[in-house]
C-alpha cells in the first residue's frame, strides 16, 4: 500500500517528541541531584525502598540492643532512645521508620551529588530531622485536638524551612516545652544510624582524609543509578497530534502512532496486568473482535482537524499584553499584596502570614495554569502549518474514548478553541445555520433555555458577536462568556456566515469547522432513568418531551430551599457540646438563605450521584467548591467561619441528599442493587466482571496491595512503599464502592461508541466526543442529533442490559443474586421527541 506523503515527516515529528521527553525528564533528574533532591524522584524513592527494608531490621535491631539491660558503658545517646520509646511505646514501628528514614533518605538526598559529605554535617541533618519530628509527635500526642489543623498546615507547605516555622509556631503558642537533647549526643545516635546503613546497604562508604572522616556513594550505588536513569529516562516521551490519519486499531497493541511512540499506547488503558485476572482478562480481549468498539475508535481518531489561525493570533495577542482575561491566566507575577513595616507587631506579623500564604498558593496556581496555556499554544503555533492534523485514540477499561496526548478535542477551553474541523461538509440550509446560533448560546452559558430563545439571543447580540471577531481586542464581548476562546471561535465563524449570507443570499455551500456540541442532562442520571424506566428521574433529566430544558440541579434546589425554610420556622437551637458550639439547623438554615442556595450549590453532588458519591461524599464537595471558595474570596465578608463551616457543610449535604433521593429513586434503587451483587461476586473470590452492549468485557482489577508509607513531615519527605506483588486478594470494598460509577460509565462509553457507529453509517465523517458530548459538524449537526437519540433507545430496547449484568455475575457467584429494581413506566421512544435529552 502506498504510503501517506507526509509519512516519514510523521516518524520524525514521532521521533522528536520522543527526544523531547526524555529530555525534560534529563533536565528534571539533572536538577534534583543538583539541589539534593533525589529522594524525592521517582527513581529516588525506588532506590529507598530497595533497601529499606534491610534498614529498617537493622535500627530496631540496633535500638533493641542498646536499651537491652547489660553491663558496660552505654552509649550517650540512649537516654535520647528511651524518651524515643517512652513516646513511641504503642507504635514501636513509627519510631524505626523515623530512624530509618532520616538516615537513609538524608544520605541519598546529599550524596547523589557526587560530592565527600563531612560526616559531622550529615549527622547534624539527620539528627535535626529525628529531633524536629519526635517534638512533633510528642506535642500533638499532648494536644490531639490540634492534630487535623496543624498536620493540614504543614501539608500546605512545600519547603521544610516554612514547615518547620509553621509547627514550631503552634509549638510555641500552646506553650510546649521541647526536652533538651544533647547536640553531641543527638550527632553520635545520627552517626550510629549511618554506620547501619552503610553496613547494611552497599550504597555508601566511608573515606578517611587526614582527621576528617568523610561519606560518599559507592561506585555500585553511582553505576546502578546511572543505569536505572539511562532506562527511566529512554522510557519516557512526550505524546503528540499526528499529521496523517492514525493507524488503525487491528489488535490489542497495534493502532493509533507508527513510530517511536507505537510502543507508548494500546488500545485499552489497562494498568494491573500482573494478577491472575488480569493475565486472564488481556488473554480473553486478544481474542476478541470487539469489532463495533474499534470502529467507533477508528472513527474517532481518524477525524481531520486544523488550528485555528484566527484564534490563534487572537490568543497571541492576549499574551502578549500579559494575559489575565478571557480565562487566559496572568503570565506575569502578581504584585505582592503586602509589605511588612519596619519593626512589625505580633499581629502585623500574624496577618502577613496569613495574606502572604494566600498569595503564594494563587501564585503556584496561575504558574500551573499559565505553563499549560503556554504549552497549548506553543504546540498550536508548531502544528498551524499542517492542512490536517490527527489525534489518536484508545479507551479506558470501561469502554470510555480519549485522545492520546493531551492537547485534544478533550481539552480545556483554550485548546478546544484552538481546533476546527478540517475538509467539513458544507450546509444545505437555515436548519444547519440555526445549530450553529444553538452552540453559540451553549458557550455563552445561555442553555437552560428552548432551541429558539438560544437562536433569538444570538440575534439580540449579533452586533456585540460581529464586533467581537472584527475586533477582538477591542470589542470584549467574547471574553466574558463561559467559553471565552470557543465563543471567540464562534464569533469568528458567525462573522463568515454573514459574509456568505449577503454574497449567496442562501446557507446552501456555507462550510463552517465548527464542531456543534450535544450534551446529556447529567448523563449518568439519564441512564439510570432509562435503564429502569423511571418516569420521574426521566423527566428531570429530560428524556421526556418538554418545551423547554428541565434542569435537574435547578428543581433538587427548589426542594433544598423548601427545607430551609422548614427549618427557618421549626428548626432546633444551638446548644454546647464540651465546651464547642452545635449549631442548630434554624442557624444552619439561615446562613445557607444569606449564602443562597442555587442550582451552582446543588450540581456537582446531584451529578456524582449516579458514579457513586453519596451524603458524605457530597459534604466534602459542598465543602471544597462552595464554602472554602467563598470563604477564601470573601474573606470576612463571608457567612461561613471556621466555627461553622464544616456543620454548614454536613447540612447542606444531607438537604441535597434527601432532595435528590425524591427526585431519581430509581437511581438509588439501582445503585444499591449494583453493590448488592458485586459483594456476593467478590464472597467467592470474583473480581466483578461484565459485558458491555458493544461487546466489551469490562472486569474491575481492585485488588489489596501492601504497602506503608514512611513520611517525615516536617522535612517535607514522604514516601509508600508497595510489595513487589499485589497480595492476591481482592479489594472487596473497592469493588463494591467502584461498580455503580464503572457500569454507568461503561453504558454511556457504549452509547457514544454505538452513536459513532450509527452516524459513521449516515455519512458523518468528523467526531468531537467528550464521554456525554457528541460533536459533529455545523453541516450534520441535524443528522447527529437524530443518531444520538436512535442509539440511546437502540441501546436500552434491544437488550436488558441489568438482566446482562445479572447474568454474568451469576456465573462468577454461588449465591443466588437479589432480584432486580422493579421498572417504571417511561416509554422510551417518547425520547425521540425529546429534544432536550441532548441538547
């Protein structure tokens, strides 16, 4: 077969990527063992816990000895060792690992230098290191109530300077009183530590140079290294679009690239391949066809796409300017927002700390955030010269589609405004243009209202939509919807309709690369509904005829607002508990009708109801994205304090919890039921396994591993060491907890490969799949939303796919499994009249 043009400049693009990446992980390995910093790699950490173990053994063999009753002269430093167990006498294992892994970690940190360490200055740090984290220990085991706060604030601390600072601060402020170790005594333990690894490891050995005893790593430890990086290092790489269509997936490991960076991806991400079913599960995929699911993967990736040079050059220029709007992070550092005056007070000093600290975490964020822009626009500008360009695409173990490398159609908003379809159909006529207006509204948020209120409000705002793609820097319109770039892509493509409009008078020949999204209404609640036929659910997420979009997390808070004020009028008091506040839900209630309850404070639980999360699950997320959010941005303004927050949180997640459970019964119904079987399953030594509609067999590799971590917390080092091998054992309540959210993954992984399959036969070419987003060009924006919905009832009509899942555990249980939920009485082909299921 006759090669593609640009196949040999594909290998080389492959080829550089490659380099590329082992590059940056050179510079990064380079860099650590410039600072220190060894341990704290990857290669570091194996390297530690090759020999830990061994260490380990050695100190608690070492300490039992030296406090084992005998007569002579002891050591100095035992009477350091007997506070140490004194302390530790409930965790004896706690103190060794300290032991164990000051010394060892300290010494691979320093000697991956490749420098002689004076052996008197490696004992003072790892006889710091043992004294900072035992006057840690020792002060929370007196004030446990202090333990979360502070153990939060250290994690918050990247350098062991200001870890140390912050734990010494609360040392301070409750008065603890360190005991006084002898630093000499404290440097001969250090030094006894050192000897013991040097013996038991052949890692490090001593050199003697005059009076001065010196360590260094032996030429095993420095060869070993150097071998293991070499490896580590030839093994890494970075993933990239391609400039032909991806190869194809035939087999299990042939698709996708087809040079360097073939061996890097399989057609299933599959990670624990080491157990006997894993072993057996690969063996059983290889021999399947999956015929259907590697269509709708071929399908997928073998779509054109092209940058967008407008919004490219757009985008160019808002760096350029420093960036800092239209979601595009500031590219320069944040003027510090305080300065400390001469002689500070105490409570000057105290509120510097705490301003400081978060000025530094939203720096650490806009850094990340302004190095991935950077990236996806320096990779834009690289690939702006191609016609065409590809991403290849492979899926999870539950049948879920994503791209290889991560600049994608799956990326963020800046990445996807960046790409269009390339070589798109052209439209035929105002129907094709009209889904084009509806996208635009569903970027600029405006979705939770009819098909034609979205098409007026494109109209209402042509003239700011216009002005936006004449002008964009000027004219900022765009920059202030929810898609900012997308929007501007938009923009930009509306402006080329009016063009074409006042040229043609007709849409007939029009082509757009746009890619026109149809998104589920909380797409794991969609298919619980259908699954079960509940007329219920099924209405709040829009499989049934409506004419207007119900939104689910709208109506679950209408019922969280009728509760609040229930508990407004009838609520109970507060009242103290040893000393600290209960708060009654009449408060409750009255700080969340302050705060406003909105759909905003209700959408993330009522989403991840479906995958699993539940009213715990739901406190911490109402925790994190509401009220630590409010609390950090507006600071005393805010209703939540720190007395409050977490009781706010609790509340409000049992509000939703009961408002959602009204709402989809069916769902939890069904949840349940998953659970149920896969715990009987998982009685007999089962991993839970089933089939998908497609065909693909999806099996759970949750299995026990053993492992411990060692973390020394004020020096900022941490470290889990895993056996070799998983134990064998299933992980029952990981498979129990995984098989709600993995099933309903599995089903909506099956739906869009199905709906692939289906459009592919009518003629689409071009795919945008996001899981419960199905993008298609402007030109067949009609036909997708036709397949979409023909696929979903397809799915869930000619088969049962809950009597599928019984059927397969029943051949992995010797328990007879609970019946299924009882079905309700959707009629599922009303979804074909539904025109906001996918909407």
């Amino acid at each position: 077969m006759e090669k593609h043009p640009l196949y040999f400049e594909e290998l080389e693009l492959e080829a550089r990527y490659k380099t590329f990446g082992e590059q940056k992980l050179r510079q990064a390995y380079d860099k650590a063992k410039a600072e220190g910093q060894v341990g704290t790699t990857t290669l570091g950490q194996k390297f530690i816990a090759h020999q830990y173990s061994n260490v380990f053994e050695a100190v608690k063999l070492f300490v039992e000895n030296t406090l084992a009753p005998k007569r002579g002269v002891k050591p100095a430093y035992v009477s350091i060792l007997f506070e140490m167990v004194e302390l530790y006498k409930e965790e004896k294992d706690q103190m060794y690992s300290l032991l164990a892994f000051s010394a060892l970690s300290t010494l691979m940190d320093n000697m991956m230098r490749r420098k002689e360490l004076f052996m008197s200055n490696v004992s003072q740090w790892i006889g710091k290191e043992i004294q900072d984290e035992y006057n840690l220990t020792r002060y929370l085991s007196q004030k446990p109530s202090r333990e979360p706060i502070v153990t939060k604030g250290i994690d918050q601390r990247v350098q062991s300077f200001y870890r140390r600072a912050y734990a010494i601060a609360w040392m301070k402020r409750d008065g603890y009183q360190a005991p006084k170790w002898d630093k000499q005594d404290l440097m001969q333990l250090a030094a006894s530590l050192i000897n013991i690894i040097i013996t038991t490891t052949n890692y490090f050995e001593y050199n003697q140079q005059g009076t001065a005893l010196h360590i260094q790593p032996t030429q095993s430890l420095l060869d070993a290294w150097s071998t293991n990086e070499d490896n580590v290092v030839a093994n890494s790489y970075r993933l990239c679009p391609t400039i032909i269509p991806p190869k194809p997936w035939t087999t299990y490991d042939d698709g996708g690239y087809y040079g360097e960076l073939q061996s890097i991806s399989t057609l299933l991400r599959f990670h624990d391949q080491r157990t006997v079913f894993g072993k057996k599960y690969l063996k059983k995929l290889g021999q399947m066809e999956l015929t259907g699911v590697r269509k709708a993967i071929n399908s997928i990736q073998a779509t054109p796409w092209k940058i967008n040079k407008k919004v490219l050059a757009v985008i160019q220029d808002v760096m350029e300017l420093g960036g800092g709007r239209a979601g595009i992070p500031y590219i320069n550092e944040a003027p510090k927002p305080m300065v400390l005056p001469n002689a500070p007070t105490e409570e000057q000093l105290k509120e510097y700390r705490k301003v400081m600290v978060g000025y530094y975490k939203d720096e650490t964020r806009r850094k990340s955030l302004a190095l991935r822009a950077l990236g996806n626009i320096n990779l834009a500008k690289e690939y702006a010269k191609y016609d065409k360009i590809y991403f290849p695409c492979n899926m999870d173990f539950r049948g879920r589609v994503y791209p290889i490398p991560n600049f994608s159609f799956q990326g963020d908003d800046l990445n996807k405004g960046l790409i269009l379809f390339a070589d798109a159909p052209a439209c035929e006529d105002m129907e094709d243009i009209n889904w084009l207006a509806v996208h635009g509204a569903n970027l600029a948020g405006v979705d939770k209202v009819s098909y034609d209120d979205r098409i007026q409000w494109v109209k209402d705002n042509e003239l700011e939509i216009l002005a936006s793609a004449l002008d964009p820097l000027a004219n900022t319109f765009w920059m202030n919807q929810d898609e900012p770039c997308q929007f501007l892509a938009f923009c930009f493509e509306w402006q080329a309709w009016k063009q074409w409009e006042t040229e043609h008078g007709s849409p007939k020949g029009f082509v757009s690369g746009i890619p026109v999204a149809f998104d589920g209404t909380c797409s794991g609640l969609q298919h619980f509904s259908a699954i079960l036929r509940d007329p219920v659910g099924g209405a709040a997420v829009n499989l049934l005829p409506s004419d207007k979009p119900n939104d689910i997390y709208g109506v679950v808070a209408e019922k969280v607002n009728v509760a609040i004020g229930e508990d407004l009028r009838s609520g109970t008091l507060d009242d103290v508990i040893d000393t600290k506040i209960k708060f009654g839900t009449k408060t409750l209630a009255q700080l969340w009708r302050m705060y406003g309850v909105t759909r905003k404070v209700t959408k993330r639980s009522v989403m991840t109801l479906a995958y699993g999360s539940k009213e715990y699950g739901f406190r911490d997320q109402i925790f994190e994205d509401i009220i630590k959010k409010d609390m950090q941005e507006q600071k005393d303004a805010s209703v939540f304090t720190e007395e409050n927050c977490w009781q706010a949180s609790a509340y409000m997640a049992k509000l939703i919890w009961n408002a959602v459970r009204t709402t989809v019964v069916a769902a939890v119904d069904g949840m349940k039921w998953l659970q149920d079987c896969a715990k009987l399953v998982t009685k007999k030594g089962q991993v839970v396994t089933w089939t998908t509609p497609m065909g693909l067999p999806v099996q759970q590799s949750y299995m026990e591993c053993v492992s411990t971590q060692v973390r020394l917390r004020c020096a900022g080092k941490n470290i889990r060491l895993y056996g070799l091998n998983v134990t064998g054992n299933i992980d029952k309540r990981a498979q129990a907890q995984g098989v709600a959210p993995n099933f309903i993954h599995s089903m909506d992984a099956s739906h869009l490969q199905l709906t692939v399959c289906i459009a592919a036969e009518l003629g689409i070419r071009h795919f945008a799949m996001i899981h419960d987003s199905y993008g298609s060009p402007v030109a067949q924006a009609k036909t997708m939303y036709k397949a979409v919905r023909q696929s979903f009832i397809e799915m869930y009509t000619e088969q049962d796919v809950l009597e599928n899942f019984k059927n397969d555990m029943e051949l992995l249980s010797d328990s007879k499994l609970p019946s299924i939920p009882a079905k309700g009485t959707l009629n599922l082909t009303d979804i074909l009249d539904s025109r906001y299921i996918f909407s």
